[in-house]
C-alpha cells in the first residue's frame, strides 16, 4: 500500500517512525457527465477571473481570504516553516477508554505502519500497551494541509489512525428531536424486542452493495444491446398517513420470521413451499403471527417473572419475621402450660400427703 504520509510518533521520550496508508477504499459507481447529443465528455477547465485563460497547475497557488476580503498568496515553503510539532510527529495527549470518544466525532480511517526495522519494537511496545490497557491514544497530526484530532488503537495487528473532528465542528443536537411529550407503552416496547429478537445478528461478511451490482448489470446490458428487465418494485412505506405502531411492529415481526425462515430453509424445501396451496400459506401466515406474538408474550413474561420474583423475595422475608414471632409465641405458650401443669401435680401431691396423714391419725 502506498503511504500518503511519513512521520513518527511521539510517545514520551519514545519515537517510532511510522507510514500513514489508507485504510479504505471506495468502491461506489463514478458517472462522468457527457454531452447527450455526440456521446463527448464535459471536462472542467481552471480559467482565471481576470483574464478569462485557462490556467495550467504549476501556475495554480494557495491564498488565505481575509475577514476584509484580501486573498493572501500562501506557498508550500510558508505552509512547511509552520512552527508545527504535529508537522511530521503523531503527538500522543493521552490515554482514555474508547467508550469516552463518541463514533460521531470519528472521520477517516487510516493504518499506521512501521518505517524500518528500528520501529518495530517501539511500534509492538505501544500496540501492548494500548492491548493491555484497554485505552485507546489520543493525539494531534497534520494531515492534508491542516491539523486534526486523531485516534490511535489497536486493529488486529497493527496500529489503526482515526482522524477526529474538532469538539467545536459537532453541531449541537437541540431541534433535533422530537420536542413534544410521547408516549411508548410497555407492549409496543415489547413489540419492539421481539422484532430485535427476530432479526437475530448480523452477519458483515454477507453484506454487500446491491445498488452497485445492479447498477453494474444495467450498463453491460445495455452496452451489450439490451434492454434491461423492467423489475416492479413495491412503493415506500412512509405515506404520510398515521399508522397503528402496534400492527406495523407486528407485520415487521411477521416478514422478519419468515425472512429468517427462507434463509435457514433449504433449496428443496423452498421448491415444496412454491408448490402449496394458498389456504396452506394462510396457515403459515397465522402460525407466524402466533410465533410474532408469543415472542412478544414471552418478553412481556419475562418483565413480569422478574418483578414477581423480586415481590415474592419480600414477601418471603415478611412471612419468615411473623413465623418467627409465632414461633416464640407458641414456645411461650408451650412454657406457660409446662409450668402450670406442674403445679397443678404438686398440688395433687401435697393433697394426697394430707389425706394419708389423717388415716394414721
């Protein structure tokens, strides 16, 4: 890979020569503008204001407009004999966890790869480092002719450089969104889990662009001389109109399900599935409809499971305390009539002892 950026990091007292490569690449569809009537590509050419030529590149500069509107003429020495550390050094600020850095203040991404073989221990030094902390470097770099924020951590292997916006380029939120009081009640949320629950992962190796492919297609054929299928495609769901949240949330359950289904089926039980009758499909439609809403019984079961359990726990405890007092109640009880019937024998005893006495007499 071809680096677009030479330099080093400053780790403390500690420099690694590093190469900044691309970590990405764009694969989308470039159209170039043509004239419709011969077929001719329209090209823009860079023409001077003053004196209406076009103006070859070496003769093309840099100017910085000014408030008052003056352009000062800025060179590439004048761009270089900036007093800039980060001119040609990645600074290291610091070391936070990753979670303390919001993905909306990421912008490109980039490998930095080790220059010579005099980096590679300091460049595994800090790869270790940042493994065993589980932080991620904060640092500042000039890149493209101006200064960024930027994110080092670890991909894999190798060192990853995430260029950073500004704290003050993030637009504020506030109108964003919905201002007004709303409402979600608990079996629309539990409509909306058993739709999560649905879909189930993803898998980002089986992703891929669908427009482009097709788009692909579309210009072969009709490089080729023919005419493309005209596909019907279903019309957007967003009419406008207000809908039931709870019937859409339960059709989404629905075609998730049997989505999911024709993807695990095989290609012999589909071919079975294509042959059935329309009452048989009618069937499958309300045996997913049942699963749609035991998924969502099930995650509402689940809520109430745990709220029981947590009152029954209470409850428990209670019930122990008041078994515990009868319990020392009834061995009071117990003790009382112990002791009184004792003294009811000794009593019978003395008696008996009386009457003996006066037979002798």
């Amino acid at each position: 890979m071809r680096s677009i950026w030479k330099g080093s990091i400053s780790f403390g007292l500690v420099t690694i020569p590093i190469k900044v490569v691309s970590a990405t690449e764009n694969h989308s569809v470039s159209f170039r503008q043509v004239h419709t009537v011969d077929g001719g590509q329209i090209r823009y050419r860079k023409v001077c204001e003053l004196d209406e030529e076009e103006v070859p590149r070496e003769e093309i500069g840099r100017a910085y407009r000014t408030e008052d509107g003056r352009s000062v003429l800025l060179s590439d020495d004048d761009l270089a004999a900036l007093p800039l550390p980060t001119a040609r050094t990645v600074e290291i600020l610091g070391f936070v966890p990753a979670e303390q850095i919001d993905p909306i203040q990421l912008d490109r991404t980039y490998y930095l790869a080790a220059d010579g073989k005099r980096a590679d221990k300091p460049y595994v030094l800090l790869r270790e480092a940042l493994t065993r902390s589980g932080k991620v470097a904060v640092a500042k770099l000039a890149l493209r002719a101006r200064e960024s924020l930027a994110m080092v951590r670890v991909y894999e292997d190798a060192l990853a450089l995430h260029t950073m916006l500004w704290p003050d380029e993030i637009r504020p939120v506030s109108g964003v969104a919905p201002e007004s009081r709303v409402t979600v009640r608990d079996a629309e949320l539990d409509m909306a889990d058993a739709l999560m629950e649905t879909l189930g992962e993803l898998d980002f190796g089986e992703l891929h662009d669908e427009y482009r492919e097709a788009l692909e297609e579309l210009a072969e054929a009709k490089a080729e001389g023919a005419e493309p299928e005209a596909v019907g495609r279903e019309p957007a769901a967003g009419t406008g109109k207000l809908v039931d949240l709870m019937s859409v949330l339960e059709r989404s359950v629905q075609e998730a399900a049997q989505s999911r289904e024709a993807g695990e089926a095989t290609v012999h039980e589909l071919d079975g599935r294509r042959g059935r009758s329309a009452s048989g499909g009618g069937a499958a439609k309300g045996t997913t409809r049942g699963a749609a809403k035991g998924a969502a019984k099930k995650t509402a079961a689940k809520k109430a499971a745990t709220k029981k359990s947590a009152a029954k726990k209470a409850g428990q405890g209670k019930a122990g305390g008041a078994a515990a007092s009868r319990g020392k109640k009834a061995a009071g009880a117990q003790g009382a009539a112990k002791k009184t019937a004792s003294g009811k024998a000794s009593a019978k005893k003395t008696g008996s002892r009386g009457s003996s006495s006066r037979k002798t007499a």
